[in-house]
C-alpha cells in the first residue's frame, strides 16, 4: 500500500521532559501525541530540525521516536525529522525512524 499524502495540518509535537529528573517524559509524549491524532491532524512530525532533538542524547532520540511512532501507529502519517550533526548520525536516526514505520524523514536542505 502507497504511503499517504503528507497534506493538511502537519502538528509538530515538543518533546517534554520531566521537571524533576530532567528526562524525557515519554509518557507526556504519548499523551500529546495522541491528543494530536485525537484532535484532527492530517500527520504527526517529531522531532524537527529546530526544536530540541538536537541536544537529545541517541538514547532519547530514539525512545522519542519509537514512542511517538508507536502511538501514531497509522491513522496519519508521519514525518521524522532525522537531523544530526554527523552523516552517519543522521544515517542512524533515519534507520530507526523507518524501523519503527514513519511514513517519510525530514532532513534541512543546505545549499
């Protein structure tokens, strides 16, 4: 089956940490993105090149990743973005993105 469109409203979650521990708080996560599905969007894009995901360590990013994916899990697609400092980074993040069914990666376009 032909991935769908990326079209609509594409919400863009932040990705929360906890205040105490100062870890990624994934269950907050699922909870944003579910009420993101919930309230209508067209496709779900964590993890872009301007937020945070650049000073999440591999661990978070990919916890990150897995959670927001998981609970998609299909209704809408998703767009991931999997920027790194390092080609084989971004390699990296770009592999787990598509191991775990992100519909398609968001890399910045440099000139």
């Amino acid at each position: 089956m032909a991935n769908p469109p990326l079209k609509g409203i594409i919400s863009y979650p932040v990705t929360p940490f906890d205040a105490v521990t100062g870890q990624v708080d994934l269950s907050a996560l699922r909870n944003l993105t579910s009420d993101l599905v919930a309230a209508g969007s067209h496709a779900v894009a964590p993890l872009g090149s301007t937020g945070e995901s650049a000073y999440l360590t591999e661990t978070e990013w990919d916890a990150a990743c897995e959670i927001t994916l998981h609970t998609v899990a299909g209704p809408v697609p998703t767009l991931v973005g999997a920027s790194h400092w390092s080609t084989e980074g971004t390699v990296r993040r770009a592999r787990v993105a598509a191991r775990h069914g992100a519909t398609a990666i968001m890399l910045p376009r440099h000139p």
